[in-house]
C-alpha cells in the first residue's frame, strides 16, 4: 500500500522567533518513503537538521514576524495489512536488559512511576508476565480515561490523568507509559501519524497521535491504548522518554496558531 502522509501548520507571530520542529518520519521508516519528507516553509527560511539524543530528525529554524507556514508531505509505502502482536514476547528480567534500555524504566517529567508505583503493582501484579500484562495495562487505561480534546491540556501528567480519568491520546500514553515503568517493563513514549484506514466510516478529522512501545523478547513492541486496537498504516516520527522528548513544535516566544492539518491517505492506483 501507498500512503500519503504530512501536515502543514501556521502560526501567526509578533517577531522573529526561533523555532524547532519534529516532524518527519523516523529513521526507521525513512527507507519506505518514495522521496524524502524535507520540511518547507512559507517564506521560505534558512533550515538546519540534526538528530536529537533519541535519534530523531529534528529542524530548527527562525520565522518571520506576521503568518508563517511550514510543513512535510511524501508518500510512504507499508504493507497495507492490520498489526500483528506477538503473543509469545517474554518480559526479560531487569538484569538482563540491555544496557540502552534502562533510561525507560525511570521516572519522567510526564510519567510519574515512582508516583504511580503502589497502584501500578496493585492493579496488575497478579497479571501473567510479558504481553499479556501490558495488553492488561492498555485495556485498562482505555476503560479508565475518557477522551475529550475540550479538557486537553499541555501540562497533564500520568498521575493526573489517573486521577481525571479525561484527557487526549497522549494522557492515553503516558499513563500507560508510566503503569509499565512501574512494572520493570522498559516503555517509550511514541508519536507519529494512526491512520483510519480499514475503519468504518465516518472518520473524524485527522491528527497526529500517541503511543507506546515496550521492550519485550528482545525487541520494541508497539502498544496503542488509546485505540485500543490493531491499525493499518502506524507511521514512527519520534520516541523518547514522554511528550517533553518529542513535541511537534518548540516555539522560543510568543505565537498564536493560525492553521493546522494533518493527512494520511491511501493512494489509489
């Protein structure tokens, strides 16, 4: 399958202001694309790239004073088909984890474990071991949140969207994120585009979204408890740590968004 991805964002701004902006598709997609996702802009600007100390593509830039537009579209191709889980993934002991996995079992600025720790074992310590415990944490927080994107906010933690029981995809994640923490399950925090594709319709207007992946048999797995269920076209643009890892936009001043979308389609031969 084809799939037509990007998104384009405006911003209305009173001075010139820096910016950085993580929106392209990860490493570990980047052979998939037809062409590369350059990020462009209007008017155009000077651009620099980097990788960030997660691996991720990262542009940073300074816009304008008044309407300013950046954005990324490609087309990338995936296998069309409905995620698989691995239902025979074993949870490996702390001691045998590899060493570049131990950053996702601490404590984060959005996903409390430590705070979250008595529940987490509370609730699911008498779960079997490896996917099966996770998939008991992702049922779990999909039943205990209620999604409302009237009730977002920036600043929300695990342990608040805990105690809420509201919030968006990324209160999803982070709870989830923080749950397996808590439970010696190395977790990322992930972000990228979920398409619609293979859903009933109606679909409502497209976002980018939040996940997770856990470190399980001896590779990431990708876990969704927002949605709760298998998806076609998952796309990868960053992971880390929590949402503080990976925003869309770093803005370093004041700036009001003006316009915002985002797009995954099939392309239809």
């Amino acid at each position: 399958m084809r799939i037509h991805i990007g998104c384009e964002m405006s911003f209305d701004f009173p001075q010139e202001t820096p910016l950085i902006a993580m929106l392209n598709v990860h490493y570990s997609r980047a052979s998939d694309l037809e062409r590369p996702d350059f990020l462009t802009s209007n008017p155009p600007v000077p651009i620099e790239s980097y990788r960030d100390s997660f691996g991720n593509w990262c542009n940073r830039f300074v816009a304008p004073p008044g309407r300013f537009t950046f954005g990324t579209d490609a087309v990338i191709r995936d296998p069309g088909t409905f995620e698989m889980g691995d239902l025979m993934a074993w949870q490996h002991e702390v001691r045998d984890l590899p060493s570049d996995t131990l950053l996702f079992l601490l404590p984060s600025r959005y996903c409390e474990s430590d705070v979250l720790a008595n529940e987490a074992w509370r609730l699911f310590g008498h779960t079997p071991l490896g996917v099966r415990r996770v998939q008991a944490v992702c049922d779990f927080v999909h039943n205990h949140i209620v999604f409302n994107y009237g009730n977002a906010r920036p600043t929300r933690t695990a342990a608040e969207a805990y105690r809420e029981q509201s919030g968006v995809c990324r209160d999803f994640a982070h709870l989830a994120v923080a749950f397996c923490r808590a439970l010696n399950i190395p977790t990322r925090y992930c972000t990228g585009y979920i398409s619609d594709i293979g859903t009933p319709k109606p679909w409502s207007s497209m976002d980018f979204a939040a996940w997770m992946e856990v470190y399980l048999g001896g590779r990431w797995h990708a876990f969704d408890p927002r949605n709760n269920a298998p998806r076609i076209g998952r796309i990868l643009i960053a992971s880390g740590r929590d949402a503080a890892d990976v925003p869309l936009t770093h803005i370093f001043g004041p700036g009001t968004l003006a316009g915002f979308k985002v797009w995954t389609d099939e392309v239809i031969e």
